[in-house]
C-alpha cells in the first residue's frame, strides 16, 4: 500500500502537492491509530473546528478549500439535515486509490460547525458513493429539539479570500 501511494500521487503533477498530507493520514496516523484511526479524526475534525470557528456555508466552502480538503457544495439544508458533496482532487485521489477511505476529519468538522451555527445537536454520515468517484456524500443530521447545553455566542473567525 505504501508503495502505491507514493506511485499514485507523484505519477501526477496534479496529485503531487497532495502527497505530504496522504502520507501523514493514510500511512502514519493509520499506523499510529490502528482501528480507532477513523473516530480519533472525527472527533479531532470537532475539535479543529471549536478552534477555526466559521459563521457561514459560505466561510465552509471557502475553508474546505483553502484547507485542501475538496470542495464542498451544499446540496439540500433544511432544518434537520444539511446535505453536502465533497469532491475536488483530494478527494478522487483518496478514492482512486482506497475505494473504502473514509472522511471521518471532514465528517468531525461539519458537525461541530453546523453545532455551533445552529446551535443544536449535529452528527455527520458519509452517504452512500455516487456511481463514479467524483466526490462523496456527507449528511449533517441535526437534532431541533436538543439544544446544547451551553449555546455561546458565535465568534466566527475572518476568512481571507
């Protein structure tokens, strides 16, 4: 696996710049993590976004991609659910070469973003893969009727365009 992901990225001069980040996630934090890889950046994706506090979709969008973890699309919002498509080079190359990789820290930061916004319980699913590896899914399912315990104002952050 090693081997294919140094092949994978650095065969493409599009893919390149993403090599340092898929080494760190895909090979050291697996090796560290082990089976609890994946809810270890789900709760660590919560945690960056207590700390890069966002006050809009918009500032979202922007972050994902400034951050270089896909570009992000708001589907559908309504008062339950937020439904998102993630796609963009560093997703279809994670993909293209884990069919199963999962986006647990992208997971993590939309619904402690959404928490925050909206001020109410916020979980996030991956959704079922389209057809073609173009992108994935991710649904923030929000509770209306489980505030948080301690709602405090929103200090969003100033995004740099």
């Amino acid at each position: 696996m090693n081997n294919q992901i140094y092949a994978h990225y650095l065969s493409d001069p599009e893919s390149t710049p993403l090599f340092g980040k898929a080494l760190f996630r895909d090979v050291v934090l697996n090796d560290l993590l082990g089976a609890d890889a994946g809810s270890i950046a789900y709760w660590e994706g919560k945690q960056l976004a207590r700390r890069f506090i966002l006050g809009s979709i918009q500032d979202l969008v922007l972050f994902f991609q400034q951050a270089e973890l896909g570009d992000l699309m708001l589907q559908k919002q309504t008062a339950k659910e937020w439904q998102f498509t993630l796609s963009g080079k560093p997703v279809t190359s994670r993909l293209s070469l884990q069919p199963d990789a999962t986006f647990s820290l992208e997971a993590g930061f939309l619904a402690q973003t959404a928490q925050q916004m909206v001020g109410v319980i916020a979980e996030t699913e991956m959704g079922e893969k389209p057809k073609r590896a173009e992108g994935i899914s991710l649904i923030v399912h929000l509770d209306p009727k489980d505030a948080i315990s301690d709602p405090q104002e929103l200090d969003a952050m100033k995004i740099i365009d």
